[in-house]
C-alpha cells in the first residue's frame, strides 16, 4: 500500500480531514483520496464499535467528574468531548503498539483493553500509578505536561534498536502513539522530542488533541498557525483531521501507524476537537470562554453524530443503542463502587516501585523510614518516652 502520507505537502490553509459532517453524513471521498484505503476498512461492526466505546468511555468520565465532587478524587480531568479523538485513534492500534497518555486518555485505555477502574487511585491519592503498564501497552498518566514525549520517542528508538520496525512481519512490528494537547505542544518536551524523532526516523505518531483551550490560553494564542504545520517544521509529515469524526481519526491513525511499523518515521496528527467541559474539577470554563461558543461544539458531538450516522445508515437499531446504554449505566455503577472501595496502604508502599529492580539507595531510604515510623509506635508504648 503507498504511503499516503508523502503526499501531503506544507500549505498556509491546512485542510482538516474528515469522513462524516458535522449531521453524521458520509462525505463522498474524492478520486485519489489518500487515505481511502483505510476508510475502506470502517466496516458496520467497526463503527458500532467505535460508538459503544465512546458512550462508556463517557459514562465513566461522568461518573468520576461526579465522585470528584463528592469528594471521592482529589482531581479528575475529564475527557467530555473528546471521545471521538481517542476512540478512532485507538482502534488503529495493534497489540504490540505502545502508547504513551497524558492524563486524559480514558478512551484509549478503554480500548487497549483495560479496567477504568485502575486509572481512579491516581486521582484518589491512593496510589502512585495504579495499572502494570505492560498488560495492554497502556504507559502511566503524564501529570507533567508534555515529558512523556521524551519517553515516547526514547521508546521508539528502542524498538527500532530491537529490530521491530521495517521487517515486513505483522507480528513483529511495533510503532509509539504519544497523545497530548495543543498547550503541550508548546512545551520544550515536546519540541525536543520532535527533534529526535525527526532525526532518527523514530516510530512515533503524534497525536495532539487540539481542542482549542491550554487550561484558559486559546489555541490562536498557542501558535499563529495551524497546530499541524508545526511538524513540517521539523521535518516530519503532519496531517489535520477531525477530531470530533472517529472513523476519520481512524483512517489518519492507521495510516501514520502503518509508516511508523514499516520504517517511515514519524508523523503529526492534529484532531481538531473540543474540550467540552472543564479543564480539570479544579477549572471554570464559564471565567474564560463563552456560552455560544459550547454550544455551537456540542452541536459537533462525536457521539451525536455517530448515533445520526448508524441510524441513516440502518445498521443500528433501538435494541442496539438500549443495550450500549445498559453497559454504561453498568460501568457507572462498577466506577462508583470499586472508587469508594479504594484505600490507601502503608506509607512504605512509595518506596515498591520507584525501580524495576531492586536498588541499595531506595532500598537505605526505605529501612530509615520504617525506622522512623516505627519510632511513633515505640514512643505511644512507653507513653511518649521515647
């Protein structure tokens, strides 16, 4: 298959790649499409897919937005808007891929295969991480913004390393999805990392979720142009896609992924979303932007919009969508009773997984804290005489 990606070329008006409208209507591919080979893939099942996972991914957002306020995290970064984005990317994936998240990938998570459950204790202060990063690929949230890029692409020069790119095996090769904001993308990571991506023809896509607010900063004061010609800059092919059109994310992602596993380097996807409610439970959206502004991107909803599709379509009926929003109320129960059922261990637990392996230093540091709480315990048995 050629690689679509050659084609695209550096311009002063990006065009935003896009399968459905806004109405959830197929848009008629032109002769030549570059990335018709890839829509060609979105079967019926595909979608419905894509829509079942977006609707629980939401529900589970909600139900943490929701623990949050009652006290139950200390933090939630909702991903409200968003699900079209993640949900499309993450189903190009392959098992061997690895991704890298910010700390707003529920959906991706949710499709890699994990329990959503598992992301709840970072928030809850229970727990440092909360998931064994190599059971479905799936690394830890990124709280610092944008320093994972640097993993990413350290990662990807690994597997090129190994000798898992290029050989032409489908089970042997391997590419890195690095998920991050429009704020992200003016981070020094992030530009660092594009430098050594670039350089070493890393394995990397990409993929930044513009959706148009660095907490209170807009995107026209983040860059003067669009987010997707800042790759060109560094030499790597960038591509502008709906981010609100799963299936179109779909079609982008595969084919930046295809070119990372083949030996092609790297690629820069903008998903052109929106960030429909708070930046995080700490944030208030109303101080900074306005009412018509929300409404006129929830007329854009990446759920609505499939739903409007699958029902035209006559591929999805009213059992159909019953039984998704069964499993979502489903999922919202589990959420809320597997949080509250979360709780903290020792103290000493900071010190089990700071290395891999075993270390003398962490180990030293871990002996002299026990010591020290053991001291506590000493002074209450003799009355405060230590």
């Amino acid at each position: 298959m050629p690689d679509p990606l050659t084609t695209l070329e550096t311009a002063a008006d990006v065009t935003t790649f896009q399968v459905l409208d806004a109405e959830g209507r197929r848009r008629e591919s032109p002769g030549g499409e570059p990335f018709a080979p890839y829509v060609a893939e979105l079967t019926d099942d595909l979608v419905r897919a894509m829509y079942r996972d977006m609707v629980l991914t939401r529900a589970f957002d909600a139900q943490a937005t929701s623990l949050q306020r009652q006290g139950e995290l200390g933090l939630w970064a909702p991903s409200l808007g968003q699900e079209g984005a993640q949900i499309g990317s993450a189903h190009a994936l392959r098992r061997r891929d690895y991704v890298f998240p910010s700390y707003r990938e529920h959906g991706v998570a949710h499709v890699r295969g994990m329990d959503l459950s598992l992301i709840l204790p970072l928030f809850r202060g229970t727990q440092h991480g909360g998931w064994d990063v190599h059971t479905h690929n799936f690394h830890l949230y990124s709280i610092v913004i944008g320093s994972h890029a640097l993993h990413a692409v350290g990662y990807g020069m690994g597997i090129q390393r190994d000798g898992d790119v290029g050989t032409g095996e489908t089970d042997r090769d391997r590419a890195v999805v690095c998920y991050f904001g429009d704020g992200a993308s003016s981070q020094g990571d992030v530009n660092e990392a594009l430098v050594f991506a670039a350089s070493t023809a890393a394995p990397v896509v990409f993929f930044v979720q513009n959706n148009q607010w660095a907490i209170s900063v807009p995107a026209a004061t983040q860059s003067p142009v669009a987010l997707a010609q800042r790759g060109s800059g560094f030499g790597i092919p960038s591509v502008s896609v709906d981010g609100n059109d799963p299936l179109a994310c779909y079609a982008v992602s595969r084919a930046a992924l295809d070119r990372a596993r083949s030996g092609g380097g790297p690629t820069f996807i903008e998903a052109v979303t929106y960030r429909m409610g708070a930046h995080t439970t700490s944030d208030d959206p109303s101080r900074y932007r306005a009412s018509e502004e929300e409404e006129r991107w929830a007329a854009k909803d990446p759920i609505s919009r499939v739903r409007r599709h699958l029902e035209a379509e006559g591929v999805a009926d009213q059992e159909f969508f019953a039984a998704v929003d069964h499993d979502a109320d489903e999922l919202a129960t589990f959420t809320r009773d597997r949080c509250r059922a979360f709780a903290a261990g020792g103290a000493v637990e900071m010190f089990d997984h700071v290395y891999q392996a075993p270390h003398p230093l962490v180990a030293a540091d871990r002996e002299e804290f026990v010591a020290f709480e053991n001291g506590f315990a000493d002074a209450d048995a003799t009355g405060g005489a230590a």
